[in-house]
C-alpha cells in the first residue's frame, strides 16, 4: 500500500508555552511495496513523521493518503469549510490558496479512514516498543491484537505463535509474563505483537536498536523476509548500514522538513555535506576501491558477502 503525505504541518502542542512545529509542509510518496528508510539526526521529527501513518498522530494541516482514504486534521466537513473559509480569506497568499485548493481537491475525492480500519492495515513499532506490552503473558499479549480485531482465541494464538517463532521466541516463553524478560526479549515480544496483526503496511521505528547485533541482524532479516512477501515497510534508522543493506528508498530528513528522497546508492555516492551522515565502512572501502583501479560496479553491491564474491570472480578473471 502506497503512502502520501500531502502539505502536512504538525504542531505539539498548539497554542500552549510548549508549542513545537515539528512538521513543515510535508510532501512525500512512500512507494508500494517498498523498503523505505527515514533517515536524520536526532529530533529531526522521524518518529513524528512515521506516527501520522497510523493516525496516532493527526496533521495540524495537511493529509495523508494510505491507499484510496485519508487521514484528516479533523472531520471531514470541518476541514473542508475551514478551507473554503480560508479559500475566501483576501488575507490568505495565492499561494497558500494553491495548496489549500489542492487539498480540498483531494478531499473531496477520497473517503476517511476509521482508525480501527486504519491500524489494522498499518502496524507501527515504536521507538521504546517495549512500553506497549501491558498483558499477564508472553502469548496473551502478542495474541491481544488479533483478538481486539475480533479474531477467534484459537487463531490469535496460532497467529501469536507464528509471530513469537518469527521473532526467534520459542514456547518456553509464552507463559512468561511480559514484565519479567530482558530488554531485548521483551523488544522481539512486543515487535511480534504487530506482526501478528499481519499489516500491509509495517512502521519500524528503531528497531533495532539496544539489541546485541547478531539479534538485530536476525531481526532485520525477519523483516527483509517480511518485505519479500510484499508488505511495505518504513524503517527509521540511524544505522546507514541497514540502510545500504536493506532499503529500496530512502527519505532524509532536517528540522521537520524533507531534504531528499532518494536512493541509498545516490545518497552515499554524493554525500551532501550537510546530511552530515556516516557512510558505512565497507561501502567506503569500496569507493576507495575504484579509486585505485579495481572495476567494481558499486551500485549492484550492498553487502560486505557480496564485495567478496565479487572481488574473487575479478581475481579469477586476472
Ligand atoms: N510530545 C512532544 N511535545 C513537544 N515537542 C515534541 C514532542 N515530541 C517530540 N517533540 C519535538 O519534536 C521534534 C521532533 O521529534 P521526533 O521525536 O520526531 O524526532 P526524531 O527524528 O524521531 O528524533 P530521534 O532520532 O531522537 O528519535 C523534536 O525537536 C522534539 O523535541
Ligand atoms: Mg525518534
């Protein structure tokens, strides 16, 4: 399922001594079926962004289109007389009206989203997923959403169980309570929670991080996995590993704003001084590579096993 934010702003906040504009007229496609990282420093509003995906987060103004519905800053009347009002307003830039007729436009062609219809398709892991874990056990609490979806208790518990193995959690756990695990045990309990669901659309807000790394690279493969089966997946990380390694798209982002949607190859063979990011190492060493000579084709190779193989079939060719 195809994700598009139009002109969305979000404010926290509003009208209070906290108020923070964390969003600025965000336009962006999240492509169907794609693996897309979002990328930027620290409070550069990546888990904002992804929050307006399942609704947890509403745009101040603006929409987001998942498939063929929208999520709305408020009721749909409501937001479209506000715009007509502002639409009349001599007051308001031409430019502002633009945007604001595009936005009724688009309105006006597309049916709201009832979130419970909404988080069914879309299942986000938070940044600290392991807050979301509330039930007595391991197997209730990974069961609790496809049962909250009127799911049989039968198979929610199937589904629990192929999300727990999915994960890498094996029966012993099940009668467990969540409480009582290690953090990154209750981080793949609680990530096996959305999986159960089978979402359209998975969120993945740094999820890997805090975990030792052959979990997160069995995680990560999980997802990849996932992916493959033709689920959407957005992945915010500040690993540029993962980035090279898994994502078909990359979105970077600054201050609230998009700076560039791209690719991974396009982002770290032109590295924009101001993206101030960390190419991955290998893919340093294979820049340096071509530098000196060696006929690499870096934009096919984005993992250290396969610069290997393709360094000894160059060596055999010699
Ligand atoms: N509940 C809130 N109230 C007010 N401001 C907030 C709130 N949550 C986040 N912010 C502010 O919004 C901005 C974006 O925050 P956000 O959490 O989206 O950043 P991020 O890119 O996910 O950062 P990180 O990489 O640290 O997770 C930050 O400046 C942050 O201080
Ligand atoms: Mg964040």
């Amino acid at each position: 399922m195809a994700v598009k934010f139009s002109h969305v702003d979000f404010t926290y906040a509003p009208k209070s001594p906290f108020q923070f504009d964390a969003l600025h007229d965000i336009n962006l496609v999240i492509k169907d079926e794609s693996f897309t990282a979002v990328i930027g420093h620290t409070g550069s509003g990546k888990s904002t962004l992804i929050q307006h995906i399942n609704a947890l987060l509403i745009p101040t103004s603006g929409v987001v289109q998942i498939e063929d519905s929208l999520i709305l800053p408020t009721k749909k009347k409501k937001y479209l007389r506000r715009i007509k009002r502002k639409l009349k307003n001599k007051k308001v830039k031409a430019e502002q009206k633009e945007r604001l007729a595009f936005l009724q436009s688009i309105v006006l062609a597309h049916k709201t989203y009832k979130v419970k219809e909404l988080r069914k398709k879309v299942g986000v892991v938070f940044q600290f997923p392991e807050y979301q874990l509330f039930e007595e056990t391991v197997i209730k609490d990974v069961a609790f959403g496809p049962r909250n979806f009127g799911v049989s208790a039968a198979d929610a518990s199937l589904l629990a169980k192929e999300a727990l193995t999915m994960v890498g959690i094996n029966e012993s756990f099940y009668a467990r309570s969540p409480f009582e695990l290690s953090g990154g045990e209750k981080r793949r309990v609680a990530i096996a929670g959305i999986l159960a669901l089978k979402p359209e659309i998975l969120v993945l807000d740094e999820p890997t991080a805090g975990l030792d790394p052959l979990s997160a690279a069995q995680m990560m493969e999980t997802f990849a996995k996932i992916h493959k089966n033709g689920t959407t997946i957005v992945l915010v990380t500040h690993d540029m590993d993962l980035v090279l390694r898994y994502a078909s798209d990359v979105v970077v982002m600054k201050d609230g704003k998009i700076l560039e949607e791209t690719t991974p190859v396009k982002l770290f063979a032109d590295v924009k001084e101001e993206y101030s990011l960390e190419v991955p190492t290998f893919y340093a060493v294979m820049q340096e590579l071509v530098k000196r000579g060696c006929p690499l084709d870096i934009s096919k190779i984005n993992n250290v096993s396969d610069l290997a193989k393709m360094l000894k079939s160059l060596k055999e060719k010699v």
